[in-house]
C-alpha cells in the first residue's frame, strides 16, 4: 500500500514459497497524525467505536476520528502521557502521565477529579460503566495500586488495592474485575466481593519488566489474556462450588491455555476464537532472516490446550522501526469491529480483517480468475469497488493468451450476459485469431440477439470449411437469426460444385423448411429417401403436396407410406391412391392389404382384384382373405385358383360352393391327405360325405388305417370293417382295432359315468322336493277359504273345525271342500286341477 507517500510494507514469512491468501491489510493511519508525529512522539493510544485517543511524549492528548483527523486537544503535562482510558460510552476520560498527574473528567463537563501524586502515575482505568452513578469509580496504578469511589457526599473516597511488589505497569478494568500487573506477576480483583482472586506469577523473571512490560487484554468478561516476555496464558474466571469455600473467595481462576512464541509481546487481541499478537523482534534472532529483523510482525494464532498454532503472520515496515523496543510498541484493538491499531513512537498503523473485495484483488493478482469471478457474483450485491463483468473479462482475455479459445468462448456467456455490444466485440476478435467455431455454440439465441450479419458471417466460415458444423449450426439456431434467402443462395453455390452431396442437400431442406417453402424441401427429402420426409409431411400437412409421390413414398418405405396414407384417408383418398398405384401391383397389393386388415368392407369394390394379387404376390394370405372377405366373387377365385392349381384354395372355394364331394375328391385325389379329408368330413358332418370316403378308402390300405384311428366318434366302425376286403393288408391293423376298441370302452365307462350321476342327482332332487313339501305353513286370521272366501279361522277358536292346506298354498275349510270323487282318500286342489282341466271347471266342481 502506497500512503502519504510512504509505502507501508507487510511481508508474510513463507509469501514467496506459498500461494496462501494474507488475513489482514494494513493501513497507515494519516491525516492529522502524520502532523503531529513528525513534532512529537505517540506514548499511548486508547480505541473507541467513536473516536480516538492519543498521547504524546509532550504531555498532550488529541481526540481522533477514525480518518486520523484532530477532534480535540488537551494540554496536560510538559511530559509523557503513560496511559488514557475512557468508560464504555466515550463520555469520560482519565488521564495519567509521568509526572505524576492524573486527571478523571467528562469530556464535554470538563467536571472530575485532578490530582498531582509525588510519583509516576503508570496507569489508570475508569469503571466501564462510569457513567453512572453509582459506578463512579476508577483506579491509578504506581507504586501502588488505588481504589477512587465518590461517596454520597459528592467526595472521592481512596482505597489500597495494593502494593508493595514494585511499580504496577498495565491495569485493564471488564465488568467487576480489575486485572492489574506488577514486578512479581499479575493480579485479578473482584470490585463486588473486594477481594483478589488470583495471582499469576511471570513465567522469566530475567526479563526487565520496564523493558518487557505485561500485556493484558480481556477477552470478554470472564476471559483474561496475558502476555509477558515470550509467555501467552489464557485464564477464565470461574465461579466456586459453594461447599468448597469455607475462607476462600467466591470466584477462582483457572489457567486454560499457556505456551511459549518465538518473539516478544508487545500487543495482544482477540480476534472471534483466534488471538492477534503483536511481536517486537530483537536484532540478533537466530528465527528470522535479516531481512525482517527489528521489524514487529503481527500474527494471528489458534490456542490450543498445550500450544498454538500459527495461523498467519506479517512483518510490518513502520516508521525508525530500527530505534524502537519492545516496550515502545502498543496494540490496542476496536471491540465494534475487527481494527487493529499497532501504535509506534512516529507512526500508527491500522490492520483490519481482509473483506471480499480484498479476496478478489488477490485472486486476481494471483492470475486465479475463476475463482475471482465465482467470489464476485456469490457477493455481487455487496461489491460496489468490483465490477464483475471487468473481472470476467480479464479472465477470457487470460484464456485467450493461454490458447484455451473453448473455455474463454465458453465464459462469454457469464461474464458478457445482455451486453450486445461485448458480445460483438468478441466474435470479431475471435475471427480475427481464427476461432469463430469455438465461439459460436454460445452466442445468444434466444430473446437478446446480436445483428443477423454476426450470425451469417459465422455460417460463411462454416460454409467454407466444415458442412458438418455448419449443419449443425442450421439444426441448433433459429432461422429468424439470419436472413435464410442469403445462407439458401450460398449453400447452392457450393451444390454447384458437389450436387450429391447429402449434407449440404439435407441442410438445404431444413433451409426450406424455415422458410416455408415445403415443396421443395419434400422434394430433397424424397430424393435423399430422408427418414424426415414423414415427419415433415404431418407436421406442415403437406398431404395435397404428395398425391403426386406416392409411388416415390411407397419405394422408400413401404410400411410408414401404406400407414399415413390410411391415417389420412380424408386428405388423400383411396380411390386416389389405387389410381397411382396401379402400374405398380406388388404396392397396389401392399396397400390393398393394409386395408382389408383395418376393415374388411371399406375396399370391397377392390376384392375382385386382391384376388389375382394375393395369388400373384401373397399366396399364403390369400386363403385368410377369401375366408374373411363378403364380397369377393366366388366363381371369379374359383377360376384363378384353378388356373394356378391352387388345391386348398380350390377346396375351400368349392365347399363354400356346395360342392363338398368335389372338394373332398381333390383332397383325396390331388392332397392324397387322409387326415385333412377326415378333417373336411367332421367340418361339414354329412353321413354321404364319409360314405365317399369310406368307397375312396377302401383299397388303399394307408388310408383304412387313418380312418380306423379317427372315425369311430363319428361313424359307426363297423361300416368300414365290414367293407374291408379279406385277406388285405393294413398297416397297424392291431393297433387301430385296439384304440377302437378302447373308443369303445371309453364310451361305454363315459355313459354308465353319465348314468350313475343322472341317478344321484333324481335321488338328491327328490328329497330335496320332498322335504321342502313335509315343510309347516303358516296360517292366521289374514287368511281366507278359497271357496267361501271367509276367514280361514273361525272367531271362537274354541269350537273345533277343519282347514285343508294344499302344497300350492291354497286353503280351505274341511266342510267347504267338494267330494274326493273317483279315487277316495285322494283329494286335489280344486283351483289347481280346474286350471289344468280348463276354463270353468272348477266353478262346475265346486258347484257339484
């Protein structure tokens, strides 16, 4: 960093061997400071989230803002200010210096305590919360360590805290606890119970406290950093078990971290769980090159439980750096945000956390764009110093020098986004290096175009030296990027040079396609037999433009011509395609028969002539058709099949004539098949039809021998074995009696089976019937006589009467009921018989 003219240089140890990103920058505080600086010399300085406060070798103290500009000055002593401390809220100040002053008061009051000791004044700390009331309290520290409260009476009441172990050299005050340095070690104070609570001892008494002062630094209210020579402890004031105290203080503290560093402290600060150390380095350190000796180095660092570890660490070239000791170096630290301030005697330097704005300068010194470009657009919305698109493009510009023309390409379409005018720049950049392939997969297409002209110039490239490229550019961009007539000339003049080429034709169809000229892409299509053709006819419904192709759709593929032209029998009709077809049989029979499989009756009128095709080119669909077809001539398929000799055909044709002797004579004669002749005989079931057999079988011993084995379910056996002559041979005679003798046997089991089932079943269906008739009816006063037609039951059920219930339901009383007639004992429904007998015969009976 170049400031006031001077360069502030910060090192990292390993910055040449490493790539590791610096924690923090630096920064020279300026402004007012760099005045007074070079007159006098900074003694100590106090951080405020509001302001600043320094003071001089000269016994002055300057109010900063955070810029380094002069707020305010103080004129306390002719000599040096030893330490400032200000309370929580900034109102109030106290002050110590070297001859003995000490002055406590409200910065905008002026109203406090001044007081002149006869004794160098090392420290002084304010109560946090002094601006309250009843918190108006503070110490001073010399050779003695004092308490100063006001009282009710407006008076400031003193107290020893301590003394005795030399001069007290550091005090920091958090919350209720005073920690406070001496020769002999470190002390804590609990300003509610007043009592110390610890006391760490320095670790290397060999070290001269006023050379090698203490530092200290509460962490938060409970947390204690010290640090003293090479020595770092960490301590944690806890609170004390209640049954463990007896004489001991309430609170207690316990050391959680302690280790040893290479150098000096001058400074500590926290930083979140990390510590930020300031070091002072001795000209003669056997760790450090000599190149950095006698400069402070400012690291931070991870305690751990035994040790730390180094985290980041800079050496920082302040101003007579070379003069100074350990003692003239100060750190004090802004709780507010994460501000370090390393104060010298001439000059002050201010160290803060590297933001993400600082991440991206790095990245891009260190040439790593990508990953610049990543960090940039993750914080796009709080980077106002950053131009992402300026990122990004020094990144393509590192790409292209590299060689790497794909990706470069590739990350135009993140870094240039809507910016036409970049866009246009980089494809004339990329043509004037030679790689307009690379860059015209993602050139924009979509709603942010560029010129038609780029794209046209990039197809012309493609044109020149790649068709399969530029194919693939005509297929992938839309044809409202560029002027289609214009790319249409150019890839016909290239045709002029290579006419069968199939690339340039296919593209040019698709050309066509874009711009509606159908015809002449179908066209192309058709002569490159292009399996598109289809689809291109359904999708613009070309169909009044193929009436004249359908032979040309037929010749390439038979199948999908066949199935569009009967999905669009009402764009093309059949009719229309018969007519076309009809130099061209085998494809008049194609589709012919693709019709008459979709419906046997809309290509009636063409039945005559699928025969002769089927016969011609598709014999073993012509039975099928003849058996399915209604409306084929008979006669007509008679003649043709006759003419060819087409024997099952024939038969077929002649029983479905009537003539069943004649087409059983050709399966005999002309199939010689026993087997299908007693096939034909069971399909037509006509007693005459087997005596033709049986009289065609009788002297050819082969055919006895099928009809033995297959007629006795239909015929009598004993017809044919009576009719066989004697002394012939028959093949398999034995075996063929065998199984007519088991038919036999099968029959009879079969029917005695049938009987004993019929039997059981009467049986089980009679005592069903008769169980169902021993059953009880019910009979109540809703019932009437039949006969009389009054109440079934008499009103005095106490006399004695007679009701008659017949199984069909029908009662009657006793006395109401006719004679039995002929057949005593035996009485009948009168209704029931009169029904069977005839109208009127049961009123005659009842009247008899």
């Amino acid at each position: 960093y170049l400031l006031a003219h001077e360069q502030l240089r910060f090192i990292s140890e390993d910055e040449e061997d490493t790539e590791e990103e610096p924690k923090l920058k630096y920064e020279r505080l300026t402004n007012g400071v760099t005045e007074i600086l070079q007159k006098d010399a900074a003694s100590c300085m106090t951080v405020h989230d509001k302001f600043l406060a320094l003071g001089t070798h000269f016994g002055k103290v300057y109010l900063l803002d955070i810029q380094g500009n002069v707020t305010q000055k103080f004129e306390i002593s002719s000599v040096k200010i030893n330490q400032i401390s200000l309370d929580e809220s900034g109102d109030h100040v106290g002050i110590c210096s070297e001859d003995g002053k000490v002055q406590v008061f409200g910065l905008y009051t002026r109203e406090g305590f001044h007081e002149n000791f006869d004794c160098p004044i090392k420290v002084v700390a304010l109560h946090p919360q002094f601006s309250k009331s009843n918190n108006k309290q503070f110490v001073t520290g010399g050779n003695k360590l004092l308490l100063y409260e006001r009282n009710w009476l407006n008076r400031w009441k003193t107290s020893v805290l301590h003394e005795g172990e030399g001069n007290i050299t550091n005090v920091k005050w958090t919350a209720n606890l005073i920690a406070w340095a001496n020769n002999v070690g470190v002390k804590i104070y609990d300003i509610c119970s007043k009592q110390r609570i610890t006391n760490v001892l320095r670790d290397n008494a060999s070290l001269r406290p006023d050379m090698y002062p203490c530092s200290l630094c509460w962490k938060d209210n409970t947390t204690l950093i010290i640090g003293w020579g090479s020595s770092v402890k960490i301590c944690v004031v806890k609170e004390r078990d209640p049954t463990q105290m007896r004489d001991l203080p309430s609170r207690y503290v316990e050391i959680v971290s302690a280790f040893e560093t290479e150098f000096f402290i001058s400074g500590l600060a926290p930083l979140a769980d990390q510590l930020v150390t300031l070091y002072y380095v001795k000209e003669n350190s056997e760790h450090v090159e000599e190149e950095f000796r006698t400069r402070p180095r400012l690291d931070i660092i991870q305690p751990l439980a035994e040790g730390c570890e180094e985290i980041s660490s800079d050496a920082l070239t302040v101003r007579n750096f070379q003069e100074n000791q350990c003692r003239d170096y100060r750190l004090e630290h802004s709780e507010g945000e994460s501000l370090f301030y390393i104060v010298s005697p001439k000059d002050i330097v201010v160290a803060k956390e590297r933001d993400q704005d600082d991440h991206i300068d790095w990245l891009l010194e260190k040439k790593k764009y990508e990953e610049a470009l990543m960090a940039a657009e993750i914080s796009f919305k709080n980077i106002k110093r950053h131009d992402v698109q300026k990122i990004g493009m020094a990144f393509i510009n590192h790409l292209v020098e590299r060689g790497d023309y794909d990706a470069a390409a590739r990350k135009c379409q993140k870094v240039l986004g809507k910016n036409m005018d970049l866009w246009e720049n980089e494809v004339y950049r990329f043509k004037t290096i030679g790689q307009l392939k690379a860059i015209s997969q993602y050139l924009p297409r979509g709603d942010l175009r560029l010129r038609p002209a780029i794209y046209e110039m990039i197809l012309h490239e493609f044109l020149k030296t790649d068709y399969e490229g530029f194919a693939t550019l005509i297929r992938e961009w839309p044809g409202e990027l560029y002027n289609n007539m214009a790319i249409v000339q150019a890839v016909n003049e290239h045709l002029k040079k290579d006419p069968t080429n199939s690339m340039l034709l296919t593209t040019l169809a698709e050309l066509y396609t874009y711009d509606q000229r159908y015809d002449r892409a179908l066209e192309i299509y058709l002569k490159l037999r292009h399996k598109d053709v289809y689809q291109l006819i359904h999708k613009h419904n070309l169909f009044s433009s193929i009436k004249d192709k359908i032979v040309l759709l037929m010749d390439f593929d038979k199948e999908k011509a066949v199935d569009m032209l009967l999905d669009n029998e009402d764009k093309i009709s059949m009719d229309k395609v018969v007519e076309e077809l009809k130099d061209r049989s085998e494809l008049l029979h194609v589709y012919l028969h693709k019709l008459f499989k979709r419906d046997h009756h809309k290509g009636q009128k063409y039945h005559e002539r699928q025969i002769s095709l089927y016969a011609e080119f598709d014999r073993p669909n012509l039975l099928p058709f003849l058996r399915e077809s209604m409306h084929c001539p008979l006669e007509k398929a008679l003649e043709i099949c006759q003419q060819r000799h087409f024997v099952e055909e024939t038969v077929f044709l002649l029983s479905r004539m009537g003539n069943c002797r004649r087409a059983l004579q050709m399966i005999m004669e002309e199939l010689a098949d026993v087997d299908k002749a007693i096939e034909f005989a069971k399909e037509q079931d006509d007693r005459e039809l087997w005596e033709d057999l049986i009289s065609y079988s009788i002297d050819k011993p082969p055919f006895i021998t099928g009809l033995l084995n297959n007629i006795g379910t239909h015929v009598d056996p004993i017809l044919l074995i009576h009719r066989i002559k004697e002394g012939m041979e028959i093949p398999n005679l034995r075996d063929s009696l065998v199984k007519i003798l088991q038919d036999y046997n099968l029959q009879i089991l079969l029917r005695e089976g049938c009987k004993k089932i019929l039997v059981a079943d009467s049986l089980s269906l009679l005592q069903r019937m008769h169980r169902t008739q021993k059953r009880g009816v019910r009979v109540d006063e809703e019932n009437i006589c039949e006969s009389c037609h009054t109440p079934i039951l008499p009103s005095d059920t106490a006399q004695a009467f007679g009701v008659v219930v017949f199984h069909c339901r029908h009662m009657f009383h006793k006395e109401c009921l006719p004679s039995p007639g002929n057949l005593p004992g035996i009485q009948y429904c009168n209704i029931c018989s009169a029904k069977r007998r005839g109208p009127g015969s049961g009123i005659l009976e009842m009247k008899k």
